[in-house]
C-alpha cells in the first residue's frame, strides 16, 4: 500500500499523472518555440512533473534505479525552473533559465517514458532502433529544441500600469 492505495492502483495515478505532464510539456515547449506563454497550462505542466517525480520516489525499491536518479535530476532542474518563473517572472538571464530547465524537465520525463516502452512492449522493442541509439537520438532532440527554446522565448508581458486616481475634493 502506498498512501492508501494498492500498488496497481498508484502505479495507474502515477502513469496518468506523467501522461498529463508529458502532453501538457509538449505544448508549452511548443509555445515557448513560438515565444508565447499559456500561464495556465505551464502551471499544469511543472505541477504533473513535479508530482510524477514526487510519486516515481514513492515506488517501493531495493536498489537505485534509473527512475530514481532521472527523479533526483528532475527536481535539480525544477528548481532553478520554478525560481526563474514565478520568484524572478522570466526577467534578464531568468528567462533563458526557465526555457532550458523546463525544456529539461520535459525531457527527463520523456526519458522514463521511453525506458518503460522498451521495459513493458515486445513490440518497441522488435520495432524501434536500439534502446541507446533511441534515447540518444531523443537527447539530440531535445538539446536542440532547448537551444531554439532559449533563443526564441521572449513571451510579452504587458507593462506595468500605473494607475491615478483623482486628487480628492478638498
């Protein structure tokens, strides 16, 4: 049991949690491309990462596995990430921090996805390339999406408005 529920159970919740946080990251990364931000669906996206590699540690484990460093790895790079959006609002040299580190934290996750196709499917295995020619190619990836990332994401932020109010009636 883990909290509160039977292993399958937290397995099925931890899957669709990463899956959420695997679709949600694909359309931010998508937007960060264009140079635009969903503030919504960003949310979503750092909150299933970030939950999926709460949950990944909470798996029962005699030895330290992939997932477990991939999970360490992942909240490395959420912080930095979670930093430079909400405490710095992508300001200067916090927005290239923010587009690498969300573009890594997205990769990561695709990383322990593409591990358990080839762990749990016969068929990835018989039909896709080698398990590291494939994860390789994948890195490749998604440096080079990061790269594009930084150089492209400059999200407009409306400017500050000051508001007067009229003087008060003496």
């Amino acid at each position: 049991m883990i909290l509160g529920m039977s292993l399958s159970t937290f397995t099925v919740l931890h899957v669709a949690i990463s899956l959420v946080g695997l679709a949600s990251g694909a359309f931010v990364l998508r937007d960060m491309l264009r140079s635009r931000q969903a503030a919504g669906l960003t949310a979503v996206f750092l909150a299933t990462t970030l939950a999926t590699t709460v949950t990944g540690c909470l798996f029962p484990s005699t030895r330290l596995g992939l997932g477990q460093v991939v999970g360490c790895l992942s909240l490395i790079v959420l912080i930095p990430t979670l930093t430079a959006l909400y405490g710095y609002r992508l300001a200067g040299p916090w927005r290239g921090v923010y587009a690498s580190g969300a573009t890594a934290a997205l990769y990561l996750n695709v990383l322990i996805g593409v591990a358990q196709a080839f762990a749990k499917s016969t068929t990835v295995q018989v039909l896709a390339p080698p398990y590291l020619l494939t994860q390789l190619v994948v890195l490749a990836i998604f440096v080079a999406l990061g790269f594009r990332a930084v150089k492209r994401f400059r999200p407009c932020t409306p400017p500050l408005v000051h508001i007067r109010l009229p003087a008060a009636p003496v």
